[in-house]
C-alpha cells in the first residue's frame, strides 16, 4: 500500500476510536489497542516516512516530532486514569491527535507526493506496513522505554525478527 495512503488509513482508525472513547466508551483492552497501534504509527512515521520526507523538505518534520512526543505522553496519562480524568485526558489527546493529522493530512502529504513517485510511495508503504505489524506485536511498553532492541530498519530491512503475532489481530486491525 501507497506509505501515505496508509498513514490516512491509520488516521481514520485512530479518530474513530478516540471518538467513541470521549464518548465515555471505555473499554481498556480496546485503549491498550489502540496505544500499541498509535505508538506503532509514529514509530514508522519517525523512523521511515519522516527521514525520507526531511530529505526532501527540510524543514516540514520538526514540529511533527514535538507532536508526537506530546501525544505519547498525554496517551499515557490517559491509560493511567480513570473515569472522568480518563475521559478529559482522552478529549485532549484526541485535539492534539486531530490538529497533528491535519496538518499532515493538508499540509505535508500533498507536499509529498508532488516530491515522491508512485514507486517510491509504494516501497515506502510496504516497508512502513510490516514495521508497523512488528512494532503493534512489541507494544507500547517495549516501544516508549526503548527497552526492546527487537525493531530494526536498516537499510530498508527488518533483520532478525521473527512473525509471533496471531493471523487474527492482523485481519482485525485490517478489517476497522
């Protein structure tokens, strides 16, 4: 899948379950989803789509970066609250997810794929598609601390990772 086509698709999922959360639908198994999902997301954004586009643009990445570490720490006040504190921490990572998907979504992307070709997006996509399966199968934990030296990209490659993760969450997460 095209790398940016598949960012929007992330996007979608993302909103939709920050949408039905604020709407006090809480269930934690459905937040542990969805933070391993959302920390997976910037991690293949960090670490494939953003170097590319930073090559390219300079300047168009850096408050991204800033965002996204915001959002992990607002995400994480948010799976350590409850009830109503749950609640308001998880309108304010929704703004804050929202106002940074905008700005991708209408600033940089068209930016993107003006610079970018169809093949490269595609490369792109297919490598940023299995770091993000590694990455959700890993989990927020492993990724925030940093304790995991497990996720590689070098040189396009993921070296030494070995697929654990049940063909079933992989359809369910395709499937939203």
């Amino acid at each position: 899948m095209n790398a940016i086509d598949l960012l929007i698709k992330q996007h979608e999922i993302t909103k939709n379950a920050l949408e039905e959360m604020e709407k006090g639908n809480v269930d934690e198994q459905e937040l542990r989803t969805l933070a391993d999902e959302l920390v997976a997301h910037m991690v293949i954004e960090e670490h494939v789509f953003y170097p590319r586009v930073r090559e390219l643009m300079k300047d168009m990445v850096g408050e991204s970066f800033e965002e996204h570490t915001v959002a992990r720490f607002a995400l994480a006040r948010a799976m350590l609250a409850k009830g109503e504190d749950q609640k308001a921490r998880i309108t304010v990572l929704k703004e804050l997810i929202e106002h940074h998907v905008e700005e991708e979504e209408q600033e940089m992307f068209p930016k993107v794929r003006q610079a970018i070709d169809a093949g490269e997006l595609e490369r792109l996509g297919e490598r940023m598609e299995a770091m993000f399966d590694k990455a959700v199968e890993l989990g927020i934990e492993s990724l925030v601390t940093g304790q995991s030296q497990e996720l590689r990209t070098v040189n396009g490659s993921m070296n030494g990772l070995t697929k654990s993760r049940s063909q079933g969450q992989k359809q369910q997460r395709a499937s939203r």
